[in-house]
C-alpha cells in the first residue's frame, strides 16, 4: 500500500524544489555525524522546529534502514500499529518500507499490530521523513505509531526491537518523534522540558514517563521515546547527548503559550 502526504505544504513545504531547500538549509549545521543507535527529533511545523530537527539528523549518520516510532495524535487505528508493506511517498521521494524487518518485529512483538489506519492522518512520522532521506538515497523504514501503551508494554516493545536489531546484519537506527511541554508560558515550558530531557539524558525511560505524568509535561512523543530508551539500553548504549533545544517562542515572538523541542543523540 502506497501511503500519500498527509501535511505536504502545511508543515513543512510541498514541492521537491523549496522542501530540499529548506531541509539542507536547516541540515546546514555545523556538526560532524557519528554513529547512533537512537535519535530523537521535533514533528511540529518545519518553521517552529526544524532547526532542531536539522541538527539531530546532521549528527547522525543514517544508515539506510530506520524503524521511525512516532506518537498517535488522531486516536485511530491499533495503539501499537506496524505500517508493514508498500512505501511512503513525500515531496522529494518515495521511501520503501522494509517489509523484512517489519515481518520481523511483527512475529517477536505480541504489542505490535499490522495497521494501517493509525497512519494515514498522522503527521508527526512524516515529518522526519525528508530529513532521512536527505541524509540517506537508499532509505527504507519501518514505521510504528504508538498510543495508549504502558510502561510495561513499552519495555517489551522497545526491547523487541533491541532483539531483532541484533539479529540483523545491517545497522539500524531508531527514531522517535516527539516535541515536548505545549502551550505553556515559555519560563514553565524550559523547566518542565527540563525535568524530561534530565531523564533522556540519563536513559531512564521509566522515570522519563513518570515524571511526565506526575509534572504533566505534555511530551507528545514520551512512549516512542521510552520505546527508544528501552530499546537502545538493550543494544548496549551508555549516553544520551542533547543537541538542541528550543520553543516556539524563540521564532514567533509570542512567550505566553508555546511549545518546547529537544533534540538529542543516543549512542554506545
């Protein structure tokens, strides 16, 4: 099945020309990229966030399969749902998805379901997407929608994951999508953002997901994230490094109500 742009020319530009030119600009980083087992990168507007997205994928290199995990904004579809055949079309290209490795995941993940619906209006996968295949031609994915699991149910997922990495030959990468507090003035937002990225930072998924919900730091993307943790812990990583972080405020102007971004580099 092939999956259409769903945000082509809202969140981010909708013709090839101006969306390579904006990707390699906020690409344009002084960064040298290294090996990574995870990432972590913004899905808001390309104007809001991609600067922080940009250096993300600029750290990194990306190899040319990447299971991409995103949260579920629309409440459709499976709470654990497996895009598992066919390709993602964007602007500037079409992306297989990696059937095998989606098999895979399927077959040792009892969590994880072969759906659809939960993709087809959510854009915060998308939105990661230009910026993968600007830094790897031969990308192909897996993507996984999360929403409504536990932290239990996150564990297995994530360290699932970590078992069929390490049964493939290839290198793999693991991207979550997440932004961070919303809507909240930009002093609460930095220290709510704050208590979260502490938790990235010391690869403490559990933690990361208690404190959200004891703070209520409403971190979209916090299961994909733990996902991520949980899984790369498995793989042997030892350090988290944040990137990038910023708000919305920081390009409208506007204090009062704005949403955070962080960006950050899971390694061994």
């Amino acid at each position: 099945m092939e999956r259409k742009p769903a945000v082509a020319g809202q969140f981010y530009p909708g013709s090839k020309a101006s969306l390579e030119a904006e990707v390699n600009r906020f690409l344009n980083v002084d960064a040298k990229p290294r090996k990574a087992m995870g990432a972590v990168a913004p899905h808001a507007g390309y104007i809001y966030s991609g600067a922080v997205a940009g250096a993300v994928f600029a750290s990194v290199v990306v190899p040319r399969r990447c299971i991409v995990l995103s949260p579920n904004h629309t409440g459709m579809g499976e709470r654990a749902a497996v895009w598992a055949r066919g390709s993602w079309q964007i602007p500037t290209g079409s992306i297989p998805v990696d059937e095998a490795l989606a098999k895979k995941l399927l077959a040792a993940c009892g969590e994880l379901a072969d759906d659809h619906s939960a993709h087809l209006a959510e854009h915060s996968l998308e939105v990661e997407l230009p910026f993968l295949l600007a830094r790897q031609p031969e990308l192909s994915i897996v993507p996984i929608c999360i929403s409504r699991v536990d932290v239990g149910e996150c564990r297995r997922i994530g360290e699932a994951i970590a078992e069929v990495i390490r049964s493939e030959k290839e290198e793999i990468l693991i991207v979550a999508s997440s932004d961070m507090n919303h809507y909240e003035d930009q002093k609460r937002t930095i220290h709510k953002d704050q208590m979260a990225i502490d938790r990235v930072l010391a690869l403490d998924a559990l933690g990361l997901v208690t404190t959200c919900a004891e703070h209520r730091i409403s971190m979209c993307g916090v299961l994909p994230t733990a996902i991520t943790i949980f899984a790369c812990k498995k793989l042997g990583a030892t350090k988290a490094t944040l990137v990038k972080h910023a708000t919305s405020g920081d390009v409208s102007g506007d204090y009062d109500a704005v949403v955070g971004y962080a960006g950050f580099v899971i390694e061994q």
